[in-house]
C-alpha cells in the first residue's frame, strides 16, 4: 500500500479484510508493506517529508483493522534496500518494450496529465514490484500476491520476468569428460553451430571444455531453452536450470461492491470516504445525505435496493433481519429513505466501535507503532538479504572467484 495518508472503509472492505483472513490462515507467512519508494513514482515532485507521517497513520490503521504483527510481517520497503538491488538486476533482463507494453502505463499517464510521468521511476515501477514480490522467494513454495483483476498483467509481465531471469543465470551444463557419447554429440553440433573446429570427445582440454559449455550457454540463449532442449535431443538431460527465483502468482480477491457515499468510488479525492477513526456523529452526518436509489423521488415512490448505495453499505454491516426489512421496505415505499439510513448507519457504528477504539490506543503510542515496522522491516530484510546473496552468486559468482585465487595463493606459499 502507498503511503498516500489515513485509510477509510472502503480500503478495509477492498484489502485488508482480505490481509487479515490471509494472515490468521496458518498455510501463508504474510509480508505487508508500505511502499514508499512507488509512492515516489508518481509523487515525486511532492513534499517527501510527509511519507514518515503518512507510513504512521497507515500502520495505525493496519493495526486498527486487526494486521498482528505476531502473525504477519509488516514493513517499510526503503528498509530493505535489497528491493533497489533485485529491480536493478531485473531490469538488465527487462526488455523496454515489456514496460512500455503494461495497460496500466498509458492509462495513468493519461489520468495524471498535471504530473510529468515521463521518468524511468515511473516506467519501471511494475519492475520494481516484481522485485518487491520475487525478493521473498528464499524458502517459499510459492508467492501469491492478492490482487483485483487490474492488476493481474503486472503479476504475468513478473513471472515473465522471472522466466527471463531464471535462465540467464540459472542455466547449468553438466557435461563431463566422462560422459564421452553425450560430449561428442553435444561438442560436435555446438562447435559446428560457431564454426569451430571439433577436436573430438577424446581429445578435448580442459579449456574446450569450458569454451563448449560457455557457447552451449550462448547458444540456448539464442534459440530458447525448450527448443536448445529439444535439439540436444537424448543427451538433453546434461542441461539444466535452477530456479534462482520463485514465479509470482496472483490470487485474484473478490471484493464486495462498495461504493462512496455519493456512488462513485470510495476515493479520499472525492470527499466520499468514512475514514476508520471517524466519529458516531460524523457518521450519522455524512450518512444522512448519501446517495440513494436516484428513481425513488418521493417517501410514496418504491425503490430497488439493488442499484442503492446504502443497501450494498447495509449488506456488510447489517444483520439478516435489518437487509429483509430494509429491501422489503424499499420495494414497498413501507420504509423512507431517512430511517432506512439511520438504520444502516446504527449498524455501521457497532462494526467500527472496536476499530476505532484500537486506532485511538496506537495513536497514543507512535512510539509503539514505530517500533512494529521497524522490527517488521528487520525481519523482511533477513528473508530478503539470503534471497540477494544466493542471485548474487549466480549472477557473478564471485564465490568461485575467490576460491580460485585463495587457491592459487595457497599452492604458490604467498
Ligand atoms: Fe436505498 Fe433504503 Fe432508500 Fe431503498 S429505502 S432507496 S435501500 S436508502
């Protein structure tokens, strides 16, 4: 979640009810964060001094909302650098066109006219979300990122990603001298391939053997593993790749229509929100004038519930009884539009009481809610630093390296 300020219902309903029924499912180990970095996408020509303050007011709305941090891992991105390093690394793989192709990418650039967006930061920030997910790939058996519809092609472009990055620097040749059938066959079509002369299995040195698995490598990069696998044909099983990353899922989340209070979207550009510590009195005054079903002119006139703001607002807060009566009552013009509101924003209150009142103790403790994500931002780094240090090794593998020239020390007595 961007740090963009405090959060109201509708980010509960469309998230993190969702992150909390995650987060109690002892099948996932949850990582929520606060990503300051993408807030900076677009907003970076705003007052950045305000994003501490904002990652505060969110986290207290988390914790308010019921994310435990006994349960899920909750941090800031821009404390785990390592995020800035996986991106830097993707993005040697990413073809341009990759980015420019995301639907999202014209869409908002055309949405936020007013900001210039024409910056690699912004090009790249469904990069640097492949990045945020893939990072978490040490020990996990997969990665699933809750998501709506929109944002399903940026999890496909991350596994496509992820493919990339995976056989670049996951490809390994396991041809041995030993091995002199598969060598001769492999040798003699690769050697061909560069025009090499072929010296034959029997009398290859130990620098052919590495020039023929470097082209080997070479060569598969050009034509693609599955079809480099298929014209190695019976001898394919001397390839193989390790995968240095895990593919991201998505795993779609249903969330329930929940309009603003005017019908539009909940969005806090609207003015329509009820925010998470708003009062009884607020919520009775911003209620009282919600949109309704626009047909229903007169208290005389029946109404249809379902095209009604206050009765998809009903249906998550009220009890059975409250959604019969209110529905029954609507299509009978037997209830106005005045009690019909009061009723849902009596229930409305009873659900945000409890969140309310936690929201009120963490904000009397900033200290306390600090702590939690700096603790929470330790704990994501350590998962991230052993992912960093296993892609760094095959992306250069300097382990080897040093092995090597310690070795060569060690037999020279320096
Ligand atoms: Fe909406 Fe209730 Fe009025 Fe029907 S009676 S239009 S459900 S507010």
């Amino acid at each position: 979640m961007r740090p963009t300020g405090r959060l109201h219902i509708g980010h509960y309903f469309g998230a993190l009810e969702n992150w909390v029924r995650l987060q109690n499912d002892p099948d996932y180990d949850c990582f929520y964060f606060i990503a300051d970095w993408h807030a900076l996408t677009t907003h970076y020509a705003e007052d950045t001094r305000l994003v501490p303050q904002h990652t505060i007011e969110i986290t207290t709305d988390w914790l308010a909302s019921g994310l435990d941090p006994e349960k899920a891992v909750l941090f800031v991105q821009s404390q785990v650098p390592e995020h800035a390093e996986l991106h830097l690394l993707l993005s040697m793989v990413t073809p341009l066109e990759w980015l420019e192709r995301v639907p999202t990418y014209k869409d908002q650039i055309r949405q936020l006219a007013e900001k210039d967006l024409s910056t690699y930061g912004f090009l790249g920030y469904p990069l640097l979300q492949t990045a945020d997910i893939v990072i978490y790939s040490e020990g996990a058996k997969g990665l699933f990122v809750p998501v709506g519809e929109d944002q399903v092609p940026h999890i496909e472009l991350g596994r496509e990603i992820v493919r990339t990055f995976n056989f670049h620097f996951g490809f390994h040749v396991d041809l041995a001298v030993q091995n002199e059938k598969a060598l001769e066959y492999v040798g003699s079509t690769i050697f061909a391939r560069y025009k090499k002369p072929w010296p034959g299995a029997k009398r290859l040195s130990l620098l052919q053997l590495s020039e023929l698995k470097m082209l080997s490598t070479l060569y598969a990069k050009e034509i693609g593993y599955a079809n480099f696998l298929r014209e190695m044909g019976e001898h394919a099983g001397q390839f193989h790749l390790i995968d240095q990353l895990t593919e991201p899922a998505a795993m779609l989340t249903k969330t329930p229509r929940f309009p603003g209070l005017d019908g539009r979207r909940m969005a806090k550009s609207y003015g329509n929100a009820i925010w998470l510590n708003e009062t009884d009195s607020e919520i009775r005054k911003k209620t009282k004038v919600m949109v309704t079903d626009p047909a229903r002119k007169r208290r005389t006139d029946p109404g249809n519930p379902d095209v009604c703001p206050v009765y998809d607002w009903h249906k998550l807060f009220s009890p059975q009884q409250t959604l019969d009566w209110a529905a029954q009552g609507c299509r009978t013009a037997g209830i106005g539009c005045i009690e019909c509101k009061a009723a849902m924003a009596d229930h409305l209150i009873q659900w945000i009481s409890p969140v309310r009142e936690r929201r009120l103790q963490y904000e009397k403790h900033p200290a306390r809610v600090l702590e939690i994500i700096d603790e929470g931002s330790k704990k994501a780094r350590r998962v991230a630093q052993a992912t960093m240090r296993r892609v760094r090794e095959a992306v250069f593998d300097w382990q080897q390296k040093r092995q090597e020239i310690q070795g060569l020390a060690a037999n020279s007595g320096s």
